[in-house]
C-alpha cells in the first residue's frame, strides 16, 4: 500500500479533484490526498455512492492503478502453491435441478415419499 506512483500522473490527478468536488458535494467529507488512508476512503464511498459519475471516476482511478480499491475488510485472497484460486459457480447436479430443495423426499421413481424411521436396522412403526 505504500506503491502511490501511479497517483503523480496528470490524469490521475484531474480524476482526483473532479472526484474531490463531487464527494464533498454528496457526503460532505474533505478527502486529503496527502494522508495516504484516503484509499480505504474510496473504496467505502465506492459502496455507499449513489453518484453514477462519481461511481465512473472511482473506477477509472481503479484502472489507473492497476487493481481495485480495498476497504481492509475484505476477506485474503485464496493462494495455492503461490497462485490465485479461481472461484466457481456452485454447479447443481441434475436431479437439484429436476426436484429443487425437495431433493431428499424423491426416491429414484420420481415418487415423492417421506424418509421412514428407523431403530437399529428396523423400520419404526407409528
């Protein structure tokens, strides 16, 4: 976090003091881009604005920068052996799919049955 290059071209600094102006006209906050804290600043108000132009100069800054901006919240990013972990979809199987939630009362007919009760080995009569 101490890398703040990317801030000392002309563009990134134009970006800056539109968003400056913006910011304090939307949350009435003063962003000082001497204290080096003002990128958690931006990442919370990339949340909390409702601004679409504010919104696209954050995400330019982002590009100038070359990744987002991190709240610290955030939780790590997955590593294996040094490189990141992709993260997938959670895939459903067919039968998800067919039945939804009511996987576990279908048996293999398509009959929707209730589980029966069972006591070492022996189904429980009611």
């Amino acid at each position: 976090m101490t890398d703040h290059q990317w801030l000392m071209t002309s563009q990134a600094l134009n970006i800056l003091r539109k968003l400056r102006k913006r910011i304090q006209a939307e949350f009435d906050i003063s962003l000082r881009f001497s204290d080096f804290d003002f990128e958690p600043q931006l990442a919370e108000l990339k949340h909390r604005s409702h601004d679409d132009e504010s919104l696209k100069l954050i995400a330019q800054l982002e590009s100038l920068k070359g990744s987002p901006f991190l709240t610290g919240n955030e939780p790590p990013e997955r590593l294996y052996r040094g490189q990141r972990v992709l993260k997938e979809q959670d895939k459903k199987d067919i039968y998800e799919m067919i039945y939804g939630d009511e996987l576990a009362l279908h048996d293999g007919r398509g009959v929707s049955s209730q589980p029966r009760k069972m006591y070492r080995g022996q189904p429980v009569l009611n």
